[in-house]
C-alpha cells in the first residue's frame, strides 16, 4: 500500500474519524470554550466597568476634597480675619477705657488739689485773720487805754455813719 496515494477506505475512515472527532470536540469541548471565553469576556469587560466607575469615584472623591479644603481655608481665613478684628476692638476699647480713667484720675486729682488749696487759702484767711484781729486788738488796748479817747472815737465814728 503506498501512503502517497490514499485508498478510498483510508480516506472514508479518516473523514468519518475526522466528523466523529468534530462531533465530539463542538459537543464537549467547543460549547464549554466558547462558554468560558464568553464568560471570561464578561469578567474582563465587568472588570473594566468597575474600574472606569472606581476612576471616576476617585476623580469626584478629589473634587470634593478639593472643595472641602477650599472651603476650610475659606473658613480659617474668615475666622483669622474675625479674630485680628476682634483684637483691634478689644484694644481700642481698652485704650478708651484707659485714657477715660485717666482723664477721670487727672479731674479728681484737680478736684482734690482745688479743694485742698481752698482749704489751705481758707486756713491762711483764718490765720491772718486771727492775728490781725490779734494786732489790733493790742494797738487799740495801747492807743485807748483811757475812757476818754474811747468815747471821742465812738462819737467820730457815728458821725461818719448815715443811716438809711
């Protein structure tokens, strides 16, 4: 038998093995592949999805960072700015407070010094009063110690008086 030139029993049982084998291979072979390609492309593809969502999650995760941190250094500015502005009232208002007390200090001071200097000129008054009344009661004691003298300065005084 020469295998160059195929007999035709040869060729009838290797188309019939050739079906048998095709037959067998799309029943149990190629529906399961194709299955698993099948599925396995729909993992892929699922795969894929998921991490298209996981990438655009992240992406709107960082835009709400992102805003989150603007607006808390929006928030830390205004309340920076809140505090510093607080700060210069509380300044001011204890600077007015401190030149109102002192402004209050210096009057009383005034007030106490004008009182005691009254006082005092009061006191002078007083003194020098008290010693004139003193000096002339001795120069007039001197001047009239006889009766006489005394009734000619009463009578020239009364002259010197008009009545209303």
């Amino acid at each position: 038998m020469d295998l160059v030139t195929p007999s035709i029993g040869l060729v009838f049982w290797t188309t019939v093995t050739f079906f048998f084998l095709f037959i067998l291979l799309r029943v149990f072979a190629w529906k399961p592949i194709v299955s698993a390609l099948n599925e396995r492309e729909r993992s892929i593809e699922d795969a894929l999805n998921a991490a298209d969502k996981a990438k655009e999650e992240l992406t709107r995760l960082n835009q709400e960072s992102d805003k989150l941190l603007k607006d808390a250094r929006l928030e830390r500015d205004k309340i920076l700015k809140e505090a510093k502005t607080l700060g210069d009232n509380l300044i001011a208002e204890a600077k007015h407070n401190a030149q109102t007390e002192g402004a209050k200090m210096i009057a009383k001071a005034h007030d106490e010094i004008n009182a005691q200097k009254n006082a005092a000129l009061a006191e002078v008054k007083n003194q020098v009063a008290s010693l004139s009344i003193d000096i002339a009661e001795k120069i007039l004691r001197k001047k009239f110690e006889n009766a006489g003298e005394q009734q000619t300065l009463v009578a020239e005084l009364l002259k010197d008086v008009k009545l209303n």
